[in-house]
C-alpha cells in the first residue's frame, strides 16, 4: 500500500513510479489516498496511464502508523510505503504499532542538514533525530532517508531520482523548439529558475543580482521563469526591476508536467539556485544530466550537494556575491551531460524485500 494524500509538487511523479515498479515486479498495489487526489489534475496526468492496474482506498482523518496498519491488513497489504513522511507530523511518527503489515517512512528533508552550529537551533534538530530513532525502534516500521545524486547506496538510504521521460537528444531538441516558441533570442545568454516559484528561491534577488550583471556584460542576459508563480510579493513587481532585461515566463497559470519542466531546463543558458534552505533538489539534477551551467548561492550545506554533481562551490546568499558569480558563469563552457541514478534508485530500497528475523529477505 503506497499511502499520499496530496497531489502538489512531485508528490504524484514519486506515486506514479513506486506503482509502476511495483507492478513490474508482479506485486499487488493499493493507493491509499483523499478524495481531493482523485479529482486533481495532477492525478489524472501521473496515474490515469497506470489505472485499472492497482486498486484505491480513501484515508480520512488524522493519519497513524496503526491506522496504516489496518487499512492495509484490510486490503490485503503486507508493507506501506509513505513516501512523504514528515507533513504527517508526530501522529505519524509516534504511537504504538502492530508487528504487521510493514511500514517504510522515507523522511524527504533531514535535520542533519540544517545543523549550523547555534547551540538552540542544533538542540532542535537533534531531538529530532531522536525522535527518527523512537520511531524506527518501533515493532514493524522502518526509517528511510532521501538523499541526492551522487550518494552510495545503503539498506536505508533512497535516492532522490533523475526522472527523464524522454531522451537526452529528444529533450534538447524540443529545448531548441521551446525558445523559438517563446522567443528566447539566441544572441542573448538566458538565466534561469526553475519549480515553484515561492519566497525560497529569493527572485527579487535574483533579478537585483542580474539587473547588476546586465549593466557590465557585452552580450545581452535574459531571465526565464519556469513554474508557477507562488511568491507573497506580485510577479509584476518583482520583474519591474529588470528595467528592459528581457524576460520570460513559462508554466504561468498551469502546473508543468516533468518532462515539460526538462525540456524548460534543457532551454536555458543557466539554472540559478539561490535557495533559503538546506536541503538538496531535484533541478541540480536535472541540470547536470541535461548539460546546463548551474550557479547556486545559499547555505554551506545546499551549495555543497550542487557542488557534488557541478563541480562548482557556488556562493553567499546575497546580492553582491551573486552577481559575481552570474557574471563568471556566462564565461564558462556548457558543461557534459552526466549519467545519472533514475528511478531505481528510488523505487528499489523502498520495495525491498520485508526483513526476516531482522534481516533482509534474499
């Protein structure tokens, strides 16, 4: 039983892979899901290919381990897999629990990656570490950790997947189509940022950062943005400080699907990254398989997952610094495409075979 309650981001792609490996390991499936899934665009997108192959029941109400448990034992499950653990909260992580069915938690975003140093802030994360390890000590439930391109492999280690729906080739030419379509002049170096566009990934400055570098490049730069605009401030304000730096945006008022979202990419001169958080993210991978430049700004901790697939150490989450970095990027070459870790690296930990006497089942 694969357990989501919730059709946003890249909830459903993760969904839509974990069945599909499933069935093709001959495995019966239950999606467990709410009623708003059902009806989401997003749902028909990922799964209407994949239906009639697994079966559905509807979670209600606050969600539980031992919930869990019995809705499975109901439908005839022996493992769930909640592939996003941590919106559930403390009723999901504490509770008692049954010895069956199974139970794997994937936990997306891991407190290590916010330890900085201030005493208060790592007491925080370290108890809830502590609390990760009250809840795998449980009887039945495993804790598994997310972790980015480029990690070894482990028995409790999941990779955060390269999702490709089409070829290297194919997607770069259909790249190559999209900036004809939207204008993209192919005189002017085009920057880019990617996903949803919310107050994480610090627009206006971005566009302060670019604003600056226009004023001393000798080629014109453009901005592309790609995603649903998610910020508290108006786009429009936002952009008005890019004073004629020519502009796009793509995915205004729809939610893109993911191979649109590579192809977006795959368009760009260079994925720009200056995020407020710790945690790594599918679009450095993409970037990297896709073969575009990618500057980053933020933490120690986030450059340092984007400097493992670029090779590049990225910079301080300010104006001044980014700038620089901009500026330096249009001088670099674009760089080979990397092979990646597809969904395998995902889907195969979390359908392991259920330990036996606390060993893995051969």
């Amino acid at each position: 039983m694969v357990v989501e309650t919730s059709a946003s981001g890249h909830r459903l792609v993760y969904v839509r892979e974990i069945i599909a490996k499933a069935l093709q390991l001959d495995m019966s499936v239950v999606l467990a899901t709410a009623d708003e899934v059902l009806t989401d665009p997003q749902f028909a997108g990922h799964l209407g290919p994949l239906q009639g192959s697994f079966r559905m029941v509807t979670v209600q109400g606050r969600v539980s381990v031992r919930k869990l448990q019995y809705l499975a034992s109901g439908a005839g499950c022996d493992l769930v897999l909640v592939p996003d653990t941590l919106k559930y909260g403390l009723s999901l992580l504490l509770g008692h629990t049954r010895r069956s069915p199974r139970v794997r938690l994937l936990i997306m975003n891991d407190p290590r990656w916010r330890l900085t140093g201030k005493s208060l802030f790592s007491l925080r994360t370290w108890l809830k570490l502590i609390l990760f390890e009250l809840s795998s000590a449980r009887p039945a439930v495993e804790v598994l950790w997310l972790r980015p391109q480029g990690t070894a492999p482990s028995s409790n280690v999941v990779i955060d997947p390269l999702l490709l729906e089409a070829s290297i080739e194919q997607t770069q030419a259909d790249s190559l189509r999209l900036r004809t379509t939207l204008g993209m002049d192919p005189s002017t170096f085009w920057f880019g940022v990617v996903g949803g566009l919310d107050s994480r990934k610090n627009i206006p400055m971005i566009i302060a950062a670019l604003r600056n570098v226009a004023l001393i490049a000798t080629s014109p730069v453009g901005l592309a943005l790609i995603g649903q605009w998610r910020n508290d401030a108006s786009e429009d304000e936002a952009t008005e400080a890019l004073e004629g730096v020519p502009f796009c945006h793509v995915g205004h008022n729809v939610q893109l699907s993911n191979q649109e979202m590579n192809v977006a990419v795959a368009a760009l001169d260079c994925v720009v990254m200056a995020y407020s958080t710790t945690a790594p993210n599918s679009t450095t991978a993409k970037a990297a398989a896709l073969g575009v430049r990618v500057a980053t700004a933020g933490s120690p901790t986030f450059r340092k997952f984007a400097e493992r697939l670029t090779g590049c150490p990225g910079v301080d989450l300010e104006v001044g610094a980014l700038t620089k970095e901009l500026a330096e990027v249009i001088t670099r070459d674009r760089p080979r495409p990397l092979v990646l870790s597809g969904p395998d690296g995902l889907t195969l930990p979390l359908l392991a075979p259920i330990p036996v006497n606390g060993r893995k089942a051969k």
